[in-house]
C-alpha cells in the first residue's frame, strides 16, 4: 500500500509527465497542496524533496516551486542499456514468442529487456508508458492497446516524441503518431482467408472480428473486400463484432443462435487462432462437429492450433522473427539516431484439417 507522501509524489509526477504542469510553471504552494491533498506540511515536503531529487521540480529560496526541464535529465547519459517493452498480453499467446526475438537479439548486443503490461486497458497503458519514462531508458518497443479507438494517451506519445526517446510499435499502430512500425497485413491475411473459404465452395461465411484493435479491424475489412469482389455472393456474408470489454458469454450466445439456425454459415472465420478454439467447442456443444458441419479458420497459427482435433487451419505469424526484426530496428534507431521504417509481412495460409471442401461433396 501507498504511503501518504508517494500518493502526492505519484500524482504530481503524472500530471508533470501529462504536461499539465509544464517545464518552469510554477507549482501550488505548500499550503495549497496540503489543502488539495489533506495531508500535513510533512507529507507535502518529503514529496517534494523526492521529485527534486529525480529532477521533476526545482525550489527558488522565498519564489517557490517550480518544475525542472525533467525531459533534458532524462537525456542525459545511459546508466544501464535498457529497452522498454509494452505489451497488451503478456502471459499468454503469441507475445511470448515475440519477447523471445527481442530478447534473444538486443541480449547479444549487451541490453535488455523492461516489461509492462497493459491489460489491452488505456488507463494501464498510460501507467505503463509513465513508468517507462521515468525509467531512463534507451529505447522503447509498444504493442498499441485498443489501437482502433481514439487514443487517450496522445499527451504521453507527443512527450515520448519531445524527449526524442528511440520507439516503435509492434503488432499495430496509431495511424496519428509518426512511429516506424513492424506488423501483420492483417488486412491481406483477412482477404487470402474468405478467399480460401470460397474456393473450398463456402458461400456462407460468419466473420467473428474484435473491433477495438486494428487487426481485428483490419482482417474484418479484408473479409468484406474478398465478398465485394464476388458480389454475387455479398448477400450471404455475415459479420459478428465483439470489443475488449464485452462479455464473452453474450458474443457466445448469439454465435449459437446463429449456428441453430436452418440458414447456418457453413464457415467462421475467427479474429485469432485463441477465439476459434472456444469456437471450436461450442460447436461440438450443440451437436455439431467441425468441418463437416461447419469449418473454422483462424489467424496467427498459435501454437495449440496444431494439437487440437481437427488441426486448426490459419495464418502465420512470424512472431519470434517479428521480435528479432524489432530488436535489430530499435538498437538500428539507438545507435544512428535515425527513424526506423515500416516493416510488413506478407501473409501465410496454413492448411491443416479444420476447413472442408466442399466441392467434393
């Protein structure tokens, strides 16, 4: 639990980070933050003694409290060759393998790696970014959270931009933010998958897309393309969309009155390779079995999606190259000090057991 004083410290330090006391403002005076604060002149001093000690704030004798240039401390010489790392999952899923590749290559040339995780929750991305900031690092390497809503956390991206702090984006981007990236085609890979399903003589497609991250957003948009280049079967097309935060039971339960249905899609494509095999499940739990009552496709070829039955057909993910190809850019931007350019990977289908044919019925 937070002691007093480092309730005060934190918010202060947040809201210098956020700009909105900015370089040479001057700070409330003591009273004034012990009455906004309710706690004693003490608490208030030995905040305030710890932010100028980490060069937030600066003290003039009788002129009062002023904020220090934090963001020229924070340039100064690396005391240890750190890389920062924000991710969205870290525990679970492909990003394991993606920290692998960045590790395994910044490790080789003498850094290493400071994880945080966001949760895929803005609030915890903005406390993630600050703790990064804060940690006087060389470089920093972020999977966007929620990257196809508006970003709250700009205020943050344009200081990282002002402290000239070397960052790419992983996985997504901000279209907004001028960041080097390194990504799916998600949009592509949304595209070769509905067009797979086709020849394989599905014309009723389900696409169960997330909304809230651009490669759910993406691959949904690559579904609607491969049906508006075959018009004649747009009409039997169906997309479901589902965000981060809604509950799952719900996405369920309209998915199962859909496949009870005697107009049934006789294929899902599903945002990620993790939500066809819950897919995968309810199938079988209403009495049907996959692919011959239904096939299901995914993406990012996660590594379970091999040892299920059926084997699941997706598409790749380079994953620990995707890491390597992070690394070898950011220590590239660290060391020459020029911005890093986008790097995007073509799609792979993978074709195992899950998607029937069925012309050759």
């Amino acid at each position: 639990m937070e002691n007093k004083y480092e309730i005060v410290e934190r918010d202060l330090k947040e809201k210098i980070l956020a700009g909105i006391y900015a370089i040479n403002d001057k700070l409330p005076t003591e009273s004034e933050l012990m009455s906004t604060y309710g706690v004693s002149r003490y608490t208030i001093r030995r905040a305030v003694g710890d932010l100028e000690n980490e060069h937030y704030i600066y003290r003039i004798q009788g002129g009062g409290i002023f904020v220090d240039d934090w963001q020229n401390a924070i340039k100064a010489p690396l005391k240890s060759k750190v890389i920062g790392v924000i991710t969205t999952h870290i525990a679970d899923y492909i990003f394991p393998n993606i920290i692998t590749g960045i590790d395994r290559y910044i490790s080789s040339e003498g850094y290493s790696i400071l994880i945080s995780n966001t949760q895929n929750n803005p609030e915890k991305e903005r406390k993630s970014i600050q703790k990064m900031m804060e940690s006087n690092l060389a470089g920093l390497i972020i999977e966007p959270t929620q990257s196809a809503l508006d970003n709250p956390n700009k205020d943050l991206y344009q200081k990282i931009k002002d402290q000239e702090l070397p960052t790419l984006f992983i996985n997504a981007h901000y279209p907004e933010l001028d960041f080097p990236y390194i990504e799916m085609d998600d949009f592509e890979s949304g595209k070769v998958v509905t067009e797979q399903l086709i020849k394989l003589g599905h014309h009723k497609i389900l696409g169960l897309f997330k909304i809230d991250d651009s490669q759910g957003v993406h691959r949904m948009n690559g579904f609607v393309k491969a049906y508006q280049e075959r018009n004649e079967l747009a009409l039997l097309s169906e997309i479901v969309m589902y965000q981060s935060t809604d509950n799952m039971h719900a996405v369920f339960t309209k998915l199962e009155k859909i496949l009870l249905r005697d107009d049934r899609p006789s294929a899902i494509i599903c945002y990620n390779d993790q939500l066809a095999i819950q897919v995968i499940d309810l199938i079988r739990s209403i009495g049907l079995e996959v692919p011959a009552d239904v096939s299901v496709m995914g993406f990012d070829n996660y590594q379970l999606s091999q040892y299920i039955s059926p084997k699941l057909s997706t598409v790749e993910h380079p994953k620990e190259k995707m890491g390597r190809a992070a690394g070898k850019m950011i220590l590239e931007m660290i060391e020459t000090g020029t911005k890093g350019e986008p790097l995007i990977y073509e799609p792979k289908l993978v074709i195992r057991d899950s998607a029937n044919n069925l012309k050759n019925k």
